[in-house]
C-alpha cells in the first residue's frame, strides 16, 4: 500500500476516459460542486473501487471548505470507505483544517487500526485546537501504543504550551523530548527556545539556544522574538549584532521583530539603517515590513516620515492604518488621525477594535462630540458594540467630552460580568476629570462593594476626587487605602497624593511624601511646586525649582506655569521675570495664554502696572480673556481707574462669559466714587443678562459637608451661627477690627455691616466654632476670592479663639493663626 501521506492520486482525464495521468502531487483542478459531483455520477458503484483510485478520493484532495466536505461524506459511507486508514487519515486532516476537532477526534476514536500517520494527525490537531493537557493525554497514549513521536510531535506540542504560557506543562514535553532522543534537533530546540521565550523565561531560552549544536535563521529569530517581545530591547538589539557577526543574514521576520525593539528605546539612527537595508534586500515592499516601519517612526517621533512610508506602500492592510492612525494620536496630530479614519472609510477598509478605539482617542483629545458621536455609528455598523474595550474607549471619549450623562449610559448597558477594571476606570476618571466628584466617589464605593480590586490608574482618578473635597481627613484615609492596597510606592499614584495633600492643606505632609519618594517625574516636581504656590510659601517653591534645576528631570511647560504662579502669589517679581525669560531661552519652551496671564498677574500685583500694560502689547499672540482679567484684577488692588478702564474694554470685546469682570470694574469705579459709572457697568451687565457668581463655602462636619451663601438663613443652627458672630464683631470691633465697606454699594452704612456678617466664609468659620472643641483647626473651601473684609476679620477670629483657620479660595490657600495670614496680606 503506498504511503498515506503521500498517495498515488489517479485523476480521471474527462476528455479521454480511457487513458488516466498519475500525479504525486495535489492537482491544480478546480472544480464546482456541481463538477465534483458529476465525477461521482461517472463512476459504476457496482464493485468496491481501490480507495486510492476512487473519486471519493480526489474530491478529498480537491475539498476546500466544511460544507463541501459534508456533501463528500455520504459517498465515502456509501461505498464502504470510512474504515480505510487512507480516507480516515485525509478526513482526520480536513476535520482539522476546518477547526471540527471533535469530528476528527470521533474518526480516530472509531479507527481500528490506527498508523503512526493517524497517530500524528490526531496529535497535531489537538495540539493546535485543544487545550495542552488534551493534547499532551494523547501523546502519552501514543507512547504507550508503541508509537514513536516523531520530532513534530514536540514543535506542536511546545507551540501550544507557548501560546497558551503553561510553563510547566512545556516543562514535562521538554523531558520528554530528552528522553526520545531530539535534544539535539534543530527544530525542537527551536521550539523548545520559543516557547520558554514566550512564558517569559528568556534567560532559559537564551541557555537553550547556546547550547544548541547548530542553529538556523528561525532559531535565530524565536530568541530575538523572545527578547523583543518580553521588553528586553538592549538585549534583543545585541543579538541582532551577535547574529550579523556569525553571517547570518536577516530576513524579514527579523526585521519586523527588530524594528519594535528600535521604536521601544527611540534609536531613530538605527530604525533608519534598518529601513535602509530593508529596501536594499527587498524587503520594505512587504506589507509587514512596512507597517513594522511606520510604526517605528511615529514611535521616533518622526510622524511625517511615517506618513511617507505609509503613503509608498503598495500593500497596506488594516494594521498599516492602524500603525498610521495610532500614531498620529500618540504624537497629538488627532486632526490628522480622524482625516486618515475618515480616508479608511472612503476607500471600503474594514476597521478593527484598534482602529475605532485610535478614532475615539483622538476625538477624546480634541473634545469634538460630533465627530465622537460619528466614530460611535461606525464601530456600531462594523460589528464592535459589545466589545468591551471598544465600549471602555467610548466611555473615555464621552467622559473628555463633557458628556459623562452618555458615558454612564453606556457604562450602565454593560453586564455586570463585563465591566472590567477599565470599565470601572473610565468611568470614574470621566467624573472625576468633569467635576462630578459625588458621582466619582459615589461609583469607587461601588466598585469596592463589587470586590472589584483597584490598580494604580484607579487611585490615579479617584485621588483628585478627595483632593477636590479639600478635606485633609479624607485625604488621610485614601492614602491609607493606597497603602492597605500596596499601590502607594507606585510614582503616579504617590503624585497624586502629594498633589491631593497640597490641595488639602497639607503642605508639610506633602512634602514628607515627596522626599520619601525613591522616584520623581517632571509632574512629581510640577505637583510640590505648585503646593508650595498656592500655599504662598515664595521662598519653598523658589529653592525646590533651584533643586529640579539641579536633577537630571527636565522641567515643561507646566513646571514654568506653576513656578509663575507661585511668584506672582508671594510678590517674587524678579524672580518670575527671570523664570519667564529662562523658559525661552534655555528651554526653548513657547509660552502660552495661561503663562503670560501669569507675567500680567505677577506684574501688576507688585505694582507694574504699566509694565503690565506694555507687556501684554508687545505679546506675540492676541491676549485673551485671562490676561486682560488679571490685569483688571491688579487695577482693583492698587485702585488703578485709568489703566482698569483700558483693560476692561479690552475684556468685555472678548465677551467673558461670566459677571465677575463686571462687578470688578465696577468696584474699581465705587473706591472712586465714580457712582454713575457704577451704575453705567450695572445696567451693561443687566442687558447682557450677567450675573456675579454667588459666594459658597464648604466646612466638613462628621462626613457631612455643609455649604453656606452669603446671607443664609435656612441652615438648622442659623439663629446660633449668626449670635457668635455677633458676639466675635463686638470683641472684633474692641481689638481695633473696622469693617471694609468699599464693596458694597448703594445702602446704610449700618446694612453694609449686616451684609459683611453675612458672607459665607464668616457663617462657615461660626458653624466650625460651634461644632468643634476648643483647639481643633477649621477648614473651609471657598468657590470665589476671599473679599478683604472677610480676610481681615478671620485674622482677629484666629486671635480671638486661639484657632488655626484654613480657607481655600479658588486662587489659594490663607492659613490663619494668631492675627496672622500665612500670605502676609498678598493675594
């Protein structure tokens, strides 16, 4: 009987019935079913047929998908084949090619007599389609049937455990491969290096490899996969050196597994001598290689070569245009990134969870809802609406777009059973970064209540959360959940944390944390900084920038934004133009709107005012709103009327969206007693429909939060609250205490006093005293500029009760004790 694997095909010629060609190889006939089916017609079923020479046989070999196969199968039955090993073998084969393991595995079972052949099929397909402890059952059964392996058996078989990491069980097949005599094989070897190499157990691979007596190119390549792939760049770059000096000459597999390795450690020189050589040898017209090529160069930072690269190839497939389009995202061209999404559409590319997953990104990044909203019809048409991390994306984009209403909505269609940790991540990142702090806390509780266990990213999202609370309790007990959950020597996570302490009062606490911290990133530094600004600490901040100065952590745009900041709030002037020159000219950082609203701001709180002035002409850019803003701010500080008005008209062209402006310039014109101008601004605001923001602040009581207006008379203590202020204005008044009046228009004297007792910060501070024992610290949150009156009023209050008082305004912190303010009056 002629070798199952290799059988005698005896192909009928229809044009000669009488004359047959014997082939040995597959036949290059392509035919209908209808055809096939004539060929079986043509043949008498009277006496049983050889089952080499049948056409039962051919239609095998010629059967190219399931259903086919299904229509062969009755007349290989019909005609008493099924038990030849032949047919049984070429079934077992085809069951497999078309993924039907369980049909292959009952014609094995049912097989009587079954050859090494059978035996070796059988394995073959289990190790490719079933779990390794199937497969490797089967291989031990075959051992003990008397069947030897063949080399074969150990390459699939490793390829499974590989695939799937089970390392020990890859462990067992590499004994016994030894003991079958291949420990010598090139191709086990091979296989053996690979599969250590992909359950990361590279070092194993590497021993493997050097001790293998000859090696080829894939060997060669199995140990720089497993290099590149397990993060390990350098190494898989020396190989690739190692590999040159023995002579052997990469192909493209090589040169699509080395390319990463070059995108990971940002090597543009040798991406480019890569690139070089791929043309040279050919190579570069691949669509594997190319896309391989792209990729390194958006990752190099060289997009536009990228787009050179992808425009020239001639073969391109949907990971090309993902390579392209992610790029684009990641070096922030999210126009270009949506145009090449939209171009993907024009030219009938079907997308990918990537490619909608890069769209919504980049949508993200521009907060365009619209074209979010489109991307979300397309992944709907391409089939990706239940897949989840299509769905996460999605949730992310909403959230940036400030639709966290839609976001939740898709959160919510999400089974239970689906939402993964970056579901729940999405989510509360997009409430946290749109304000809805409730609503972020409310869905971390949740999350734990599900035993849903926290990674870095979550605290990430959620610390900004308690640290928007400014309660220095709750901040504790994050911190201390960050700690219970070992996630606290995670250096963004410990950002945060610093971040959150220096927004909670906690400066000293904070900067505990940072000298702590074995790591610092540029936004470490950028959060310690910003700390000491807005606690007014000048000095702290300018010795802690002096020290970044110092470190090998380059500082950025925002690094400058906070050190400006910092300046302009502790009346540093010298040092802030210094700072601001600095970025330019040895950073070479273009400053932008919130920089020089900061120089206007710095300047005119130290008295500049014209040099404010000139500064904001000579601008390269056209001022915007905050610029003129801060400028107008600083004309109140310093009663400026003239240079007020010239700012103020210039702001109310940019249409600010909101009352403050107005009420600002108009207190400019009471100090002056300019009353019709008062009145003037009045009716501008009353017809552009404006209203000043009203005052809130915030005190935390027993996990409650308490909010108070100016003027409240509904808060269950009222009538307390309002009698110990009373009663501190009298011991006030008898310290030297003289109400400031100046912002309060058009009443009695005696009435402006009453409103002045009223305002929210004085009913807060009340309810504290109240609420709390003798010596216990008051803290509030306050939603506007703590007004002068109020500010000196608590510097009596702090001496009067002997309390520390913290008040966050929206600029800063005032940290008051013993008739003192930590800004020293400058704010």
């Amino acid at each position: 009987m002629a070798s199952a694997l290799n059988p005698c095909i005896v192909v009928p010629t229809l044009s000669n019935p009488t004359k047959t060609h014997i082939s040995h190889s597959k036949p290059s006939i392509s035919l209908s079913p209808t055809s096939k089916a004539n060929i079986i017609n043509s043949f008498s079923l009277t006496s049983p047929p050889h089952p080499f020479s049948h056409s039962s046989s051919l239609l095998l070999e010629l059967c190219s998908d399931s259903i086919e196969l299904s229509q062969i199968l009755p007349h290989i039955i019909k005609t008493s084949l099924q038990n030849e090993v032949f047919i049984q073998t070429k079934l077992l084969s085809l069951f497999s090619k078309f993924g039907q393991t369980q049909q292959a595995q009952i014609i094995f079972h049912q097989s009587e007599n079954k050859t090494e052949e059978l035996w070796h099929s059988m394995l073959k397909t289990l190790a490719k389609d079933s779990t390794s402890t199937q497969a490797f059952e089967l291989f031990c059964e075959m051992k003990r049937s008397s069947v030897q392996p063949s080399v074969y058996n150990f390459t699939y078989l490793l390829k499974n455990c590989g695939d799937r990491f089970e390392l020990s069980r890859g462990r067992e097949i590499h004994g016994h491969m030894i003991s079958s005599g291949f420990s010598s094989n090139v191709f086990a070897m091979t296989a053996l290096v690979n599969m250590y190499a992909k359950c990361r157990k590279v070092a194993e691979a590497r021993q493997l490899f050097d001790r293998m007596p000859e090696r080829d190119l894939v060997a060669w390549n199995a140990l720089l996969a497993g290099y590149a792939q397990n993060g390990f760049a350098q190494e898989a770059l020396k190989l690739v050196s190692l590999m040159r000096e023995k002579g052997e000459r990469p192909d493209s597999i090589t040169l699509v597994t080395i390319l990463p390795a070059c995108a990971h450690l940002e090597l543009l020189k040798l991406g480019k001598s890569i690139h070089g050589f791929s043309i040279r040898s050919g190579f570069n017209y691949m669509v594997n290689v190319g896309t391989a090529i792209v990729d390194m160069y958006t990752k190099c930072g060289c997009i536009d070569f990228a787009r050179k690269v992808f425009d020239r190839m001639t073969m391109r497939n949907v990971v090309s245009w993902n390579a392209m389009l992610n790029g684009y995202v990641q070096s922030g061209a999210s126009e270009e990134a949506l145009e090449l999404f939209w171009k993907m559409q024009e030219e009938g590319i079907r997308v990918s969870d990537v490619t909608i997953m890069g769209a919504l990104h980049a949508c993200a990044n521009l907060e365009d809802l619209e074209q979010g909203k489109l991307v979300h019809e397309q992944l709907i048409r391409a089939g990706l609406g239940s897949d989840v991390s299509v769905l996460n994306s999605l949730i992310a984009m909403y959230s940036k777009c400030k639709r966290v209403d839609l976001a939740y909505e898709i959160f919510s269609y999400l089974p239970k059973r689906e939402k993964t940790l970056c579901s729940w991540n999405a989510m509360i990142s997009g409430y946290t970064q749109a304000g809805c702090i409730n609503e972020a806390l409310g869905l971390f509780s949740e999350m734990r209540r599900e035993n849903v266990e926290p990674d870095s990213y979550t605290l990430v999202s959620i610390i900004p959360a308690y640290a928007h609370l400014s309660g220095l309790r709750q901040g504790k007990w994050i911190h201390g959940y960050a700690i219970r959950s070992c996630l606290d020597g995670n250096v963004f996570v410990a950002t945060a944390l610093v971040d959150m302490y220096g927004k909670c009062g906690g400066i000293e606490t904070a900067r505990m944390l940072f000298n702590t911290m074995d790591e610092h990133h540029v936004t470490t530094w950028n959060a310690m900084i910003d700390g000491y600004g807005t606690h007014g600490h000048g000095e702290a901040t300018h010795s802690l920038f002096e020290e970044m100065l110092r470190s090998p952590i380059k500082p950025n745009d925002v690094t400058f934004l906070c050190v400006l900041s910092a300046c302009s709030h502790s009346g540093l002037a010298n040092e802030g133009l210094r700072y601001f020159a600095m970025m330019q000219n040895d950073y070479g950082i273009e400053p932008n709107m919130d920089h020089y609203g900061s120089m206007v701001d710095l300047l005119g709180r130290s008295g500049m005012l014209y040099e404010a002035w000139d500064f904001i002409e000579k601008m390269p850019i056209k001022a915007g709103i905050s610029v003129y803003g801060a400028l107008l701010g600083a004309c109140k500080i310093h009663q400026n009327v003239e240079l007020g008005e010239m700012a103020a008209k210039k702001l109310f062209e940019l249409e600010p969206p909101e009352g403050g402006y107005y009420v600002l310039l108009a207190n400019i014109y009471a100090s002056a007693s300019r009353w019709d101008d008062v009145a003037r601004v009045r009716n501008m605001m009353e017809k552009k429909g404006l209203q000043k923001t009203p005052g809130c602040s915030l005190i935390e009581l027993r996990n409650e939060v308490h909010s108070f207006y100016s003027g409240c008379t509904k808060h269950p203590q009222a009538e307390k609250i309002y009698a110990t202020l009373r009663t501190l204005k009298m011991e006030m008044k008898a310290l030297g205490y003289v109400p400031d009046t100046s912002s309060i228009l058009d009443v009695e004297d005696d009435v402006k006093e009453q409103l002045l007792n009223s305002h929210s910060e004085k009913l807060a501070i009340a309810f504290g005293l109240i609420n709390t024992r003798p010596g216990t610290t008051i803290q509030i949150r306050k939603n506007l500029r703590v007004c002068a009156d109020c500010h000196t009023a608590t510097k009596f209050i702090s001496k009067i009760t002997e309390r520390d008082i913290i008040v966050r305004d929206m600029h800063r912190f005032h940290h008051f004790k013993d008739g003192d303010c930590s800004c020293g009056d400058y704010w």
